[in-house]
C-alpha cells in the first residue's frame, strides 16, 4: 500500500469518528456448562478478525479492523490473568494473557439486536504444552430447499451438494485437528450472502462450496474448481477500487458514509488490500491442490484442467481462502451415475480433504496441528467404521494402515484412534 492509500485509510478509520462509531469493549467473562471460559466482547458491527496465541508468556491476540478501543476491564478467570487493549494506527488489538497454555477456539462473532458479540471460548480443564486450536473449514453445500439447483434425470444438484458435504464433514470431524462448519445441514434454502457472511461470523479458516452443474448439452461433463476474481466479476462496487479510492475525494466522503450493519466484503477489498491479495492467492493455491487430486482420482473425470475463475457470489470473502468445486454435471448420464453412487461422491469429498490438508501443510495456520506437522494425522474410529473406508477416505491403502498402527489381525473399535501418515 503507498503512502497516499495509508493517509486515506487513517483517515477513513480515524478521521470520521461519527461515522465509523464503532468500538469494542469488553462485556462479561462466564463459564459455559461444559466447564470452558468464555470471554465476551460488545461490538458494533461484525469486523475483520484475525486472532492468534502466543507462548511464552502465553496469550490470545485478536486483532480487529476498522473498530475503535472501548472499554477493557480487569478479568481473572480460569487461565486468564488479565486483559488488555492496545489501539494501534491501523488496528485496534485486544491481549488476553494466560497463566499457561490452553486449548481455544477461534473467536466467533454473533449478531444481536443491539450489536456484535465476539466470543472467545478456552477449555478450563484440558492443558497443552503449547495453546493450540482447531482449523475450522467452512462447507458449503450448494442449493437445497426451494431452490433444487440442476435439475437431472432422478437426481437433484441439491442433493449431490449435500450427501458430498456430509462426506467431508465426517472427515474433518472425527480427523483431530479440523472442525467442520457446515453452512447447511438439511434440505433447507439458504441465501448466497447468508452461506460466506456465516463464514465469517464464525471465523472460519477456508470455505469450500459444492456444487454439481446442468448443461443443455448432455455430453458436457467432468469436474472444475473455482476461484472467486473480480474481473472476471459484474460487481457494482467498481467505483469503490482501490484506482478511485485513492485519487477521488468526493468517492472518499461517499465511502466514509457507508452505512453497512454487517460486514461489507465488496468494500472490504479496497480496505484491506494485503488481506484480500493474500486470500486470492491462497484460494489459487488451495485450488490447484484439490484440482491435483480429482485429477488422479480414476473415478472423477475433469471438465476443465486449471483452475478457474469466476465472480461466484459466495466466494467473494476478503480474507478466507474460498474455492467452489463442481462435482460433475448431473446433466450428463456418466456424471449423472457416478454423482448418484456414495462411492463416486466420496471420491470428491476425499479430492477435498486431501487438497486442504496439503494446503494447510504449505501455509499451515498458527496454533494448529499443521503448525509443525508431524507427518500424520489422528482419526477416531466411528461406530459402524471398517478399515477399508478408513482407506478409500484418505486415499491410502488398508496395509498401510494396520502397519503404521501395528494393528496386526486385531479388530478396531469405536473411539480407538488411528494414526493415517498423509
Ligand atoms: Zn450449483
């Protein structure tokens, strides 16, 4: 960012405090029923979150956009030792400092009538030798409810969407380390803006949409995966680019009067222009693993075999690295058949997973099992669980499995957990 953009930006976040009368502050410190310490913080409007833990002495930062310092108290709860805000030029950061390490979970932000809670959840009871969390992956099954999406012969995108999603949230569920969020669960309808601002809201680390296509042509077919661009994009924010943004006073006072109650992630890009470039570029990347494994995968055939882009709505977050995957065409007899088989679903669930996983392996997040990776991961076996789906789930082979785990001829059970070397 040049120096003119950093005086504008100043300006925008300080200079107009009226406007941009936003601030955070702490709330209240309880204990949740099962036993962890939440710390709740008064916002105004959702912001720009980026939240991390330190060692030695051990703490939490979150580090707020756009949102002034308001009122810190002293707090000694649990682990928690004190609090304490910090307005810094271009953010405003809030130190939670801990007598020791703990186990966290990203803060999450929740709307309310009078504003934005942000909630910081910390495990009371469990200690680590270092503060760790999980990686939070946000799924998005396209469609579902009123809207079927493509419709094909006995088979509805909506469904494909979902039973895909499930697939992968088994996965990242019972795989320590990852936690799932699903946008939606049922056949219920949820709109574009709803499925990434729910990604935001809860702090996500990625967002993967699933979706199947429909093409008059029944001979199109194979999967594609996309990366959100803005020009490839219709986006009506054109005169909130950074180009204007920089050199149009009246386009300043205009922006400085935005009235947004949520996050605005069509202005967010001139805004945090860093976060935005570093999102587009992850997402690429991110991409280009989950393309590399539906490649090999015998099952999946490709439509399209780079990465695309394109100005799709829900994933225009400005800073989680965000791919849409399209399983297929369900208007095609061949994608229409391997769509509607688990195995053949499972295969893009798995070219998911796998393309994560080495993404966060090549930009491992802070605080979490990928952050110094010890070259495997820990599944939980599930009731109903045999080791050959184990296998297929994470592309490795049964032998491998009982070797690593010197399994020998022994049965697994429920709650027995497996190393898987990936
Ligand atoms: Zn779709």
């Amino acid at each position: 960012m040049n120096l003119a953009s950093k005086t504008l930006l100043a300006f925008l976040l300080f200079g107009l405090p009226m406007v941009h009368a936003t601030s955070v502050s702490f709330k209240e410190s309880s204990v949740t029923p099962e036993g962890d310490i939440r710390l709740v913080f008064a916002m105004d409007k959702v912001s720009l979150v980026n939240a991390y833990a330190l060692d030695d002495p051990s703490r939490i930062v979150i580090d707020l956009k756009d949102v002034m310092l308001g009122e810190m108290k002293t707090v000694t709860i649990g682990p928690v030792q004190s609090l304490r805000g910090i307005q810094e030029p271009d953010l405003t950061r809030v130190v939670i400092d801990l007598n020791r390490s703990v186990y966290w979970k990203k803060p999450w932000q929740v709307k309310t009538q009078e504003g934005v809670l942000l909630i910081l959840e910390m495990k009371n009871n469990q200690s680590s030798a270092k503060n760790i969390r999980d990686i939070l992956v946000a799924i998005d099954a396209g469609h579902g409810g009123k809207d079927p999406g493509a419709v094909g012969k006995n088979i509805l995108e909506k469904d494909v969407t979902r039973m895909i999603a499930t697939e992968l949230e088994r996965t990242l569920r019972d795989t320590q380390g990852y936690q799932p969020i699903m946008i939606r669960t049922g056949d219920n309808f949820v709109n574009l803006d709803d499925r990434y601002q729910i990604a935001r809201e809860k702090g996500a680390d990625l967002f993967v949409s699933i979706h199947a296509d429909g093409f008059r042509l029944s001979s199109v077919k194979g999967a594609s995966v996309f990366v959100w661009s803005e020009e490839a994009s219709s986006i009506t924010a054109d005169n909130l680019s950074k180009k204007v943004l920089a050199t149009d006073p009246a386009v300043r006072s205009k922006i400085g009067k935005l009235d947004i109650r949520d996050f605005d992630e069509d202005a967010a890009r001139a805004l945090y222009e860093i976060a935005y470039e570093a999102k587009i570029e992850n997402s690429t990347i991110l991409a280009n693993h989950i393309l590399k494994y539906l490649k090999a995968d015998p099952f999946t055939k490709m439509h399209k075999d780079q990465v695309e882009y394109a100005d799709f709505r829900v994933l225009k977050s400005v800073d989680i690295p965000s791919v849409l995957v399209e399983s297929g065409f369900i208007s095609n007899p061949d994608d229409a058949k391997r769509l509607s088989g688990k195995p053949g679903r499972r295969m893009i669930a798995r070219g998911i997973f796998l393309g994560l996983h080495d993404y966060f392996k090549e930009k491992p997040k802070p605080n979490t099992i990928m952050d110094n990776y010890q070259g495997f991961l820990v599944y939980e076996v599930q009731s109903g669980d045999v080791l050959s789906e184990i296998a297929i789930r994470f592309g490795v082979s049964v032998s491998e499995i009982i070797e690593w785990n010197k399994l020998g001829s022994n049965p697994i059970f429920p709650g027995q957990e497996i190393m898987v070397r990936i």
